[in-house]
C-alpha cells in the first residue's frame, strides 16, 4: 500500500515541533519526530527571533527524514504571526527579525493616529485588532528610528515565508499570516498602499500574496542532499498557526465558535466575510484570513501566558510543578477569591509575573493571591470569564447560531479548565484535537497534493481518525453570577 507521509512544522513563541502526518485511507497518523525551543534574544535592548537557531533545528528534523528513509510527499511551516525579516537586494538577511514582545513598540500606535492616519480610519481599512505589535506599527517605528536593516531593505519576508525562503531560496507572501499584520484590506486580499505610504515604505517591499496550498518551491539542491531526503516540495499551508489549528476544527457544520488555547487564546468564529462596524471595533475584535479565503473573526486574549510566567518563577525557584501537581494545589484554593484582566497592558511582559498579578489585585480591591494554588485558579477562572464576555460579543454578531464551543490546541488536554468553560458559557465544549495546528498543516498539504477535496472534507477526517472529548455544563451560571459581575467590573476598567 502506497504510504503518504507529510512534514509539518508547527512553531510557537517559546517552542516548535517537527510532526509527520501518514494518510491512511480515511484516517491519518501524527508522530512527533522532534521538538526544540525557541527564545527571545535581547541584545542592547533589543528582542529578536534566532531564526538561524531555528533553521538549523529543521535541518535536524530533515535529517531524520534522510536517515530513516522517509519519503516525505511535501514540507508545511506555521508560526505566529506579525514578525517579519528583512532582506537586500541580494537576498541576503540584513538583521535577525525584531520580536513582537520588544517594547520599542509601546506608545506607537497613538503617535501613528496622531500623526498619520485615525484609529477608525485603519481599522476601516483592515478590520484588524488594535496592538501595538502589530507589523503595520513596527515598520512605522523602524522608519522613525532610521532602523539600518530596513532603510537597506528590499523585501520583508513574514517569519513561516522566511523559513520558506531559507529552505527553497523562493520568496511568497502567504494570506493568513499576513493577514495579521495591520496591511490587508480583507476583502480585496491586498496590502493597502495607503498604510504602507503611512509606514513609509514602498508596496513593493512586500510579495505578492498568495493562498494556502500554494506550493513555494523544492528545498534547494543542497539542502537536500545534506539532509538526505532530496528535492522535496515546501509548501505554503496557513502560515499563521491559529489559521492551521481552525483549518481542523472537526465538526460537519459552520455553527460553532472556536478557542485555540495555548500562550494565546483566539477566540471566534469563522464566516465568508469580514465583520467591520462600530461594535467590532469598539470591542476589538479582528478579522484575519483563513483557509479558502475565510475570515477568522475573533478576539485575542492573553492566554496560558500568565501560568507560563509563572511556572517559569516558580521553576527557578526550585519548584518544577508539573500540571497535575498545579491542578491538584488549585482544587485546594478558595473559589473566585481572585480574578484579573488577562488582557490587561501589565501582563503583557512584566520582569515578574506574580508581582504583577499582585499588584493588579490590590489595585483593584482584592487580597493577593496566598498560595501556587491561588495564583492558578486566578488564572483559570480569568480566563473562563473572558471567554464567556467574548462569546456574548459573538453570538450577538454572528451570522448563524452558534451550537457549541472547540477548544483546540494545548487547552484542549485541560479538563478542569473546559468543564469550567462549559459550566460559565453554558454550551457544550468539545476539546481536541490537542494537535490542531499540526493537523490542519499537514492536511492542507494533502490538500494540496489532491488526497483531499476541501475544508469540510478535512475536518470529516479528523472526526473519523479521533473523537474529540465533549464537556456538557454541569451546573447552572447563576453559581458564578456574583463573580462574573465582579469580572466584568475588573474589565471595564
């Protein structure tokens, strides 16, 4: 029997992963091959990707390919969005790309309405989300520091069409990832010029742009032949990861909501056309490409994030908690006794994650949290009521009912947090795949290599390979209305 093995690169802020997707009739196999981190470097106050780092701990995974003997049909990257890098004339990378959480960002988007064009203005145009890492104000804030590596620049390469690059030598722009970056107009499918006049630089610094499943090119001769596994085709699937992760949201129908949970939780729906009026913008929610030329309407929220941070502390203080061991210390805390804004600009990179959770309680009223257990059952709960605020703001402007709730990615292998989630929406939640970026990446290379139709026979698939777990609500919302009026107070602040 013919076997057909893709290779998907699924790249976060703080890890990647190389996973090999088998199709097997109408089923498929997922096999993590190989796993490395990915940091941030600060260099003079400075944050950068080591996106070289990162192209060597690809090699390493192709080299396993060669060494295996894995006949590999196609190559798929996706990672976050809105980070760019910059290339001369000669192709050569002129710096390593800047990092969304570098602050040379922070106050920018006000001085850029102020100065060239209006907060509504650009949202008109975009139907993006507001933040001040978004590409559209780096460019801007390199310009007004006469940043060398772009004054020298002759293309920008967002970060899964860079790694493209560096393996094929062929340059695209690929639509979801950089649907993300403030430029688009999403319904031409365009980089607006106006905004790239604004930023002050030319139209032509940025490629083409062309739709998941466009097939970028072949590694390049020697890539190849030092990794052992030959002219293989790389292609450009959703390179935004939380496009590929909904690409495989396994359902036979649109009336469902969707959360990818991980560092970020992007909450929102997925409709034909964007969603721009008053309301979305005054509530900032944005409107980023997926599969098929969809739109990806939804809200980000700052996510796993905080526990991240704080596992973080509590590891180098001698305190390596696994999850259960976290989960079991938070059954122990009281309920409800502290809850925070996710989204709150404090969260965003604090030089200490407690402190700042802290400071925020007191700020508002609250004791600080006690105990690990305290800190994470402030997290969680948080968390669930965003979900339920942002939810309400969906179903009121969704096009269609929404039925239920997926939760994909890391958040989806988290029970106390989805039978939480269920209980505060009041809506079934049906958690996995846990590995819906993967999946959706390899799947759109089969696509693409013509084992499968379209999006909905994509997700049928996955509905036949594993049944997701479903959480029904098991007790009313009225045992949270106290607290969830409590949030509500914190986030309208």
């Amino acid at each position: 029997m013919e076997v057909n093995t893709f290779l998907s690169f699924d790249i976060g802020a703080t890890s990647g992963r190389a996973v090999l997707m088998t199709i097997l009739k109408d089923q498929f196999e997922m096999k993590e091959i190989h796993r490395f981190s990915n940091k941030i470097l600060e260099i003079q106050g400075r944050y950068y990707w080591d996106i070289y780092h990162i192209y060597q701990e690809l090699k390493e995974a192709l080299c396993y390919c060669g060494k295996e003997k894995i006949s590999l049909r196609s190559i798929g990257i996706d990672t976050w969005g809105v980070d760019f890098g910059l290339l001369g004339a000669d192709g050569v990378l002129l710096s390593l790309p800047r990092a969304y959480r570098d602050p040379f960002t922070e106050g920018v988007p006000e001085h850029f309405f102020q100065q060239q064009i209006s907060q509504q203005d650009v949202y008109k145009k975009t139907g993006i989300q507001i933040m001040n890492f978004n590409s559209l104000f780096q460019l801007y804030q390199m310009k007004q520091e006469k940043y060398s590596p772009l004054e020298q620049a002759d293309k920008a390469l967002f970060i899964p069409d860079l790694l493209s690059y560096l393996l094929t030598g062929n340059r695209v722009c690929e639509y979801t990832d950089a649907s993300t970056a403030q430029l688009v107009n999403p319904y031409t499918k365009t980089m607006d010029p106006d905004l790239l006049s604004a930023a002050g630089v030319s139209p032509s610094l940025f490629e083409k742009i062309v739709y998941p499943g466009t097939v970028v090119g072949t590694l390049t001769e020697s890539l190849g032949r030092e990794t052992g596994v030959g002219p293989v085709p790389v292609v450009a699937v959703a390179g935004h990861d939380t496009a590929s992760a909904v690409a495989a949201v396994p359902t036979t129908d649109r009336n469902f909501a969707y959360l990818s949970s991980g560092t970020w939780s992007l909450m929102g729906i997925e409709t034909d056309e964007p969603i721009i009026s008053e309301e979305s913008f005054q509530e900032n929610f944005t409107n980023e490409g997926g599969i098929d030329g969809t739109i990806r309407f939804l809200k980000n929220i700052t996510g796993m994030w905080l526990l991240e941070r704080c596992r973080e502390e509590w590891k180098r203080e001698g305190n390596d908690y696994s999850y259960a061991e976290l989960l079991s210390l938070m059954e122990k805390a009281t309920p409800f006794r502290n809850l925070v804004n996710p989204n709150a600009p404090c969260f965003s990179n604090p030089l200490d994650m407690r402190n700042a959770i802290c400071q925020y309680c007191q700020e508002n009223g609250q004791q600080k949290p006690s105990s690990v257990g305290q800190y994470v059952r402030c997290i969680f709960e948080s968390l669930a009521f965003s979900y339920r605020k942002v939810l309400g703001f969906l179903e009121h402007v969704a096009p269609f009912p929404i039925h239920r709730l997926h939760v994909i990615g890391g958040g989806a292998k988290n029970d106390f947090l989805n039978q939480l989630i269920a209980n505060v929406i009041q809506l079934p939640v049906v958690a996995g795949p846990s590995e819906a970026t993967a999946v959706g990446n390899g799947l759109i290379q089969a696509r693409t290599a013509g084992f499968i139709h379209d999006r909905w026979e994509m997700r049928r698939l996955i509905l036949s390979s594993a049944a997701p777990k479903v959480f029904v609500p098991q007790v009313p919302f009225s045992t949270y209305e106290r607290a969830y009026k409590k949030f509500l107070s914190l986030t309208s602040k």
